[in-house]
C-alpha cells in the first residue's frame, strides 16, 4: 500500500509550520522563502484569501522520473518520489518536464542539485508521518494511506458541497498523484495546473522509445538491401561493358 | 621575443574575421571561466520556470540538427552508390563531426554537474529520451570520428589503418545512419512529454519526425553553404553539378516538412490562433515563411537553382529557418506556459557564438592541414 498526502485548503490558516517542520526534518537550509526552490520544498502561498500549500504532488507514474536520464529520480513503493543526488548529472530535464513545476535548481551553487520534497521518505519508511503532517495544528495537511485519503476527501466533499469545489485534485492529474488537495474555490484560481493530462505522462515518450530495437532491426536491414541492390547493379553494369569491350 | 611583441605581430597580420573571431574566443575564454567558478545562475538567464535555454536551443538542438548533411551525404554515397557526390562527403563529414564536438563542449556548459556526464553510461533509464540522446551523442561523435579518420590517416601516410577502417565503410555509414534517424527524431521526442507546456503551434506526437525530416533539409542547407564558404575562403571552385541536386532533395525534403507543418495546425485547431496572431503566432509565420516556403519557392525556380547565388541565398534560408524552429519549439513555444520571457544573456550568447567560432576556425585548421578537398587548395586559409 502506499501513502500520501491530503491538503484541505479550507482548514489551513496559513501558520506556516509545515514549512518550518519540513527544513529541520530535511536539513534545509534558512530562510523559509516565499515560493518554493532547492532551498524550500514546501510554502503556503495565500491566493486571494485562500491558503494553498505548495509540494510535489508525488505522481504514481511521475514525469520527472521518467524523463532522468540517469535514474536520479525515482519513485518508491511506498509512495514517495525520491532525488540521489549523487547520480544527478544536472541536465534539468526533470525541472523542464515537471507538469506542476515542482522540481527547483540551485542556480546560486558552482555545484548544483535539484531540490524538491521528497514526502520525507526516511520517516514514512520508519512508519512516521511526513514532518509537516506531524506539525500541522489544524489537520490541514493529512497523512494516510492513499486509498483512505481518496475515501476522505470524497467524504468531505459529500458531507459539505457547499463548501468545497466538486474535485479531488490529485485523483487523476498526470494519472493520479499521491498528494491531493481540496479547495473551496477552482483550482485554477489558486495557481493549480488544471490542464495537466488525465493520463501519465511518460506514456508519451514512452511510446516512441519502446518501438526502438525494431526499428533498428528493420532500418539496418532496409538499409544494407538498398546498399547490396545498388552495389550488385554497378557490378553488373561494369561487367556487362567489360563483355563488351571482349566482344569488339 | 617577448610575448607582447608577438601578439603585436600576430595581432597586425589579422584580417577582419580572424580579428572577430579572436574577440569572441576571448570573451568565451572569459565566461567559460565564470561558468564554472560561479554556477549557472551568475551567467545564463536561466531559472526554476525556464530551465532550458540557448545553450539546449542553439548549441544543442540546432548543433546536431545542422550537422545532418553528414549522414545524408554518406547514405547517399555509400547506400544509394550516387558516387559522384563523393567530393563533398569529406567537408561534409568533416562538418558534421566538428558539429558533434561541439555539441559535447555546448552540453559541458550546460549541464550542472558536467563531470558527471558519463553517469548515463553507467546509470541506465531506458524510458528517458535524454537517455538515448545521451548515448546517440556519444555513438555517433564515435562513428563521425571513424568516419572522418581515413582523412587525418591519408594526411599522416599512414596506409595500414586507413585500410582497416576502409574495409569498415559500409557498415560504418549503415550505423551512422540507424543513430543518425534516432537522435534526430529524438531531440524532437524530448518535447513530447510537455503536451501541456509547449504551444499547440509547436506541439503535435510527430514532433520527432518532423525534427528528423527538418533535419535532412537543413543538414543539405549547411552542405551547400559550407561549400559556399569554402570557395570564398580557400579559392575553391562551387561544385554546381552536384549541389543543384542536392538542392533539388532539399526542396522535397522541407517540401514534406512545411506539408506536415500545416496539416498539424490544421487537425489540432492551432490554425483558428493565426487568423489573429499574437506573439507565437508571428514567430510560426515567421519561421515557416524563412525554412520552408522562401527556400522551396526559390529552388522551384530552375534559373535560381543553377544560379551560385540563388542557391546560396535559398541555403542560408533554409538554415536559418531551421535555427528559427529550434529556438520557437525550446524558447517561444515554452514561454506562455512557463509565464516569463527568456532572453539569453549576453554571456550565454558569447558562449554560443564561441561555439560557432570555433568551428569556423577548427575547420580551417583541418582543411589546411589534411586532404579535405579532392584537389588542394588554391588560396589563402581564412
């Protein structure tokens, strides 16, 4: 089973903690910056009255991951989608391709590494809540199984429609996401993609790049017979006018 | 001697491009310098919502786009057996492998950690198109220098290894064109996985293909010029018996690009967004104006087609509208989604231009040096 995340946009006010819990329990460095970067995984960014918390939304099949050349990017079986920075060769392709824009860089760094929330894997593994779960004094952030979150949300969205907008965000952005969000107001009006594909979005590379070995097979093979057909019929020429010339 | 006093001499001898050349392989010295002492964001314009820039745009996407003439010159001498194109394989060839080098000396300047780029040997993923354009990069520079060896080989006397990768021909020039469609193509695949990201006038699933018959035309397009400039600087006659051909595939080639161009837009609706154009809508008009339809409409023309001049002029098009897709696809396709402007900095485009200036001055380092041309070079190099 794997877990995830539910932020209910309606029952943050905005303190903040999430981001202070999220630099100690990952090391980061201060301040707490105003929109996230390598530096700062999570903020909570007020859009028009609403407080909206800014994470990775940890995709079940993430872009990020599929598109790292070298593996850096991957996503565990208990739900996070994890960074090892020794492998990063920095191509930033992750950052490019993200379709929430979630990966950041150290551009300030000679020798830089990206930065993105990583739903505190070491602590989920050791059965702990992500930190800024554990801190978060009104239940905003919820940290569960993801199934049981789904089954949340859908609940707190029967139980008050008129509270909360008619959508689970996360349930089928980019294929599914194991964080999700509940707003009062459209997710567009909070800065939220809302033109994400419904499908997961390595399928599109994915597509392309598995037809390669045969390619390759049959265009090798395409091209040596146009290679042997042409040489063949110079030969040919050449030995018809050497006939020719004997002839004569 | 001292060194002052040999700069000033060297200095006094400098023609006008030699002089440019040198400025601008100064200031790169320079930068290169700064790059790597302070990071990435002291010298591109480069940020979290606009990772990728020139340096993917023009050093990259257009450095291995327009050293395509390579392997379409040797597919055509070698496959298809059209022999008589075999006086311009060796420029050619020698073009596309100075492209490759200096896509690899770009992609150092680029990547974050370049120290690490061998990383993708080691540490596979097969579903990243980065993964297999990292190694086509490193298969193809080999092949191209496999490719081009003969000729330092010719130019050293040394006759046992020319023979042995002579033998080694044909099978070269198949592998060269099997990684040749597969990096191509895959520079447009990189864009595949942003449908939601780059501009409905740019994206469509045929973005690999599309890249890879660009490519072709393009590749051509730079054949033609370089040996335009090839007469200009080292006094060579144009060969017009055998680029008018050329062109002539040329015109196919950007003839079926600029088609697909169209029916895209047409089936995916971006067509509504030109009967009122905004920014993008320019720059499409714009770019398919340059690439396609000045370059085909003058080749359909038989007096400019056998004209130097017509051909050259309806090259440098089709050149220059090729850089024009690149940088729209990776700059002005991605900047609505990304809310920002990019504009290079100035530093990033002396990187680029050092870039292209090295090349210039590596290729006429090779053709004074090594048999390059079938017969030898009548002027004065540079």
């Amino acid at each position: 089973m794997s877990v995830g995340l539910l932020f209910d946009s309606t029952r943050c006010i905005g303190c903040g903690a999430c981001s202070a819990a999220c630099k100690e329990a990952n090391g980061l460095p201060l301040p707490i910056e105003d929109h996230t970067t390598a530096y700062t995984w999570t903020v909570v960014e007020n859009v028009g009255g609403v407080n909206v918390r800014r994470l990775c939304f940890h995709c079940a099949e993430p872009t990020c991951a599929s598109v790292c050349p070298v593996a850096a990017l991957t996503k565990t079986p208990q739900g996070p989608v994890v960074y090892d920075a020794e492998r990063c060769i920095g191509c930033r392709y992750c950052i490019m391709a993200c379709p929430f824009g979630v990966p950041k860089y150290q551009w300030d760094r000679p020798i830089p590494i990206v930065g993105k929330c990583i739903l505190c894997a070491g602590r989920v593994a050791q059965g702990l809540p992500t930190a800024c779960a554990a801190v978060c004094p009104t239940g905003a952030t919820l940290f569960g199984e993801r199934d049981a979150l789904v089954h949340e949300a859908q609940t707190r969205i029967a139980a008050n429609p008129a509270t909360y907008v008619d959508h689970v965000y996360g349930i089928s952005e980019a294929g599914g996401t194991s964080v999700l969000a509940l707003a009062g107001v459209p997710f567009e009006r909070l800065g939220m993609k809302t033109n994400v594909p419904r499908q997961p979005l390595p399928l599109l590379t994915w597509q392309v790049l598995s037809k390669i070995p045969a390619f390759v097979a049959v265009w090798g093979v395409c091209l040596f017979g146009i290679h042997w057909i042409t040489k063949r019929r110079d030969e040919v020429r050449e030995y018809e006018a050497a006939q020719r010339e004997t002839e004569r | 001697m001292t060194v002052a006093v040999a700069v000033r001499r060297v200095v006094r001898r400098m023609g006008f491009w030699e002089a440019v050349l040198a400025v601008i392989l100064v200031l790169f010295g320079g930068v290169t310098v700064l790059r790597f002492t302070r990071g990435l964001g002291a010298v591109t314009n480069l940020n979290d919502k606009f990772p990728w820039g020139l340096w993917i745009g023009f050093d990259v996407l257009c450095g291995v786009g327009l050293a395509a003439g390579a392997f379409t010159l040797t597919a055509i001498v070698h496959i298809f057996n059209l022999r008589r194109f075999e006086p311009i394989v060796r420029p050619t060839v020698l073009t596309g492998f100075l492209g490759y080098v200096l896509v690899i000396i770009g992609l150092l300047f680029d990547l974050g950690q370049p120290w690490r780029i061998w990383h993708a040997l080691v540490f596979w993923n097969p579903h990243s198109v980065m993964f297999e354009v990292a190694w086509c990069v490193m298969l193809y520079t080999t092949v191209l220098g496999l490719e081009f060896a003969p000729v330092v080989f010719e130019g050293l006397r040394l006759e046992r290894p020319r023979r042995l990768l002579r033998s080694v021909a044909t099978p070269l020039v198949i592998i060269g064109v099997i990684l040749s469609t597969l990096h191509q193509s895959s520079l447009g695949s990189l864009y595949l996985i942003v449908p939601s990201k780059l501009h409905p006038l740019w994206y469509t699933p045929l973005l690999p293909y599309l890249f890879l018959i660009s490519a072709v035309g393009a590749g051509i397009g730079m054949t033609i010029l370089e040996s335009y400039l090839s007469e200009r600087a080292f006094g060579r006659r144009l060969e017009m018996d055998l680029l008018e051909p050329l062109a002539r595939a040329m015109v196919v080639a950007l003839g079926v690009y600029g088609l697909l161009r169209v029916i895209v837009i047409w089936k995916n609706g971006a067509v509504a967004l030109l009967r009122h154009p905004e920014y993008e809508g320019w720059m499409f008009l714009l770019e398919l104006c340059v690439g396609v339809v000045l370059p085909v409409g003058l080749l359909l023309i038989e007096r400019v087609r056998m004209n130097p001049t017509g051909l050259v002029v309806a090259a440098i098009f089709a050149v220059l509208g090729f850089v024009m897709n690149r940088l729209n696809v990776s700059v002005t396709g991605m900047e609505h989604a990304a809310g920002i402007q990019y504009v290079p900095s100035w530093m990033e485009v002396t990187v680029s231009l050092g870039l292209v200036a090295l090349g210039f001055a590596l290729f006429a380092v090779a053709v004074r040096y090594l048999p390059i041309f079938p017969q030898p070079a009548r002027g004065r190099v540079g």
